[in-house]
C-alpha cells in the first residue's frame, strides 16, 4: 500500500502541496482530480521522488521511501507516465519500451506480451521512430513503457489529455485490466471527470495545493464533488 502524510512541497519560495494525505492499494484505482495548477502533478512529482518534500512521509509497501531517489523507487516497483508523455523521439518504439529495463534484473528483462495484447498497434509499430507516432499512440507508448517495469505502483498523470476517444477507450480498458489483477495500485490524475468517475475506487479533489473533498466510490456524493472541481 502507498500511504503518503501530511506532505508539503516546496518550489522556491512557493507552496505547492499542503499537507496531502492520500492512500492507494493493489487492485484499486484512487483518482485525483482538479483544475489546472492545483497541484496534482505536484503530488505525482512527490510520489515518484522528482521532487524532495519538505514535510510529511511517503511509506510504500511497510517501507519509508520519502528521501528515495526516483530509480531507487522504481526498483521498488513504482512506474511514472508523465503529462506530456516523455518518450524519446529518435529511439524506435521497442527502443523506447526498453527503457524500461533499467530497474529489471537481466532475467527480467522482457517486454511482456500484456504491453501487445492492451496496445495492439505497438506491436506493428516497433521500428517505426517513437516521434513518429500520433499523440495517441504516443501515450500508449508511455503506459507500455512503464508495464515493462513490472510495476505494483502506477502513477498516471492525465492520460487521456489531448487524446482522440477511441483510444481514451483503450486506455480506459487497459486501466480496468490493471486494476482486475489485483496486484497494482494506481494513482490517476485526470481532469475529465467522466472518464475518472467510470474507473475511480477513491477520489481525491485538490485546490491550490490541499485536497478539499475525499471520499470512497461507495460513499461519493456526485454534487458535493462537482462543487468541489468548480472551486
């Protein structure tokens, strides 16, 4: 289980986090919505060790990991797909999944067949240049990538932005198969909130850096979170 407390995040002279608390557990998928500049790519950034916190603790799986590097963590099987997707523009598309290989042992490094079976056009793709690719494409790509780590933590940083809708439906679909294995957490940042309130277990709203409604699927009160991404 990932359980980050009371973190602070710092740029500068500038808050970015306030004391953000949030959970996310195998087999579920906790969701983290808001505006623009509220802080969710913040929180991704403290999660995935981009950025030092100034305060609180981040624990995965019994372990503190909050002064962890990012390749330490993602040794520890904790996978970033960033906004704007990263890929490397010159690298192939299985250059580019092979990236993934750094924190793998050498007997683990495979790209697994369920990277081909949920992103079917990669497969037919594979020497085409990563730059090439349609936006779509792109972030398929980058969800493929981190799969290759093996991970038991997934962050996801608004996926579906600037993505046409049918492959928005891939990308749902994959997601949904991740969560059905029962042995990967995923934290999703998205601001289309149709698409997070199809997939969410737990939803988290955030506003100029704290999180100001929280709830579980089971108990959500869809007016109380729509005021609360209108804020």
């Amino acid at each position: 289980m990932l359980d980050a407390t009371a973190i602070d995040l710092y740029y500068g002279a500038a808050q970015a986090l306030r004391a953000v608390s949030l959970k996310a557990e195998p087999g579920k998928i906790t969701c983290v919505l808001g505006r623009n500049g509220v802080g969710k790519t913040s929180l991704l950034d403290a999660l995935a060790g981009q950025h030092p916190v100034a305060r609180g603790t981040i624990t995965w799986e019994g372990g503190d990991i909050t002064r962890l590097r990012p390749a330490e963590r993602a040794r520890r099987g904790i996978a970033y797909v960033p906004q704007g997707r990263e890929i490397f523009p010159l690298l192939t598309v299985e250059e580019n999944l092979k990236t993934g290989f750094a924190p793998l042992t050498r007997e683990e490094r495979r790209i697994p067949d369920e990277v081909f079976s949920l992103f079917p056009a990669l497969e037919g793709m594979l020497r085409r240049r990563g730059g090439d690719l349609s936006g779509g494409q792109q972030q398929q790509l980058a969800i493929g990538r981190a799969l290759v780590m093996r991970p038991r933590l997934l962050l996801l940083d608004e996926p579906t932005e600037g993505i046409q809708p049918s492959i928005i439906k891939d990308i749902g679909r994959a997601i949904t198969y991740l969560r059905s294995l029962g042995k990967i957490a995923i934290v999703l940042v998205e601001q289309y909130l149709d698409f997070a309130r199809e997939l969410g277990d737990y939803f988290a709203v955030m506003d100029r850096g704290a999180i100001v409604y929280s709830s579980m699927r089971d108990a959500l009160d869809e007016g109380a979170l729509r005021r609360a991404m209108a804020i």
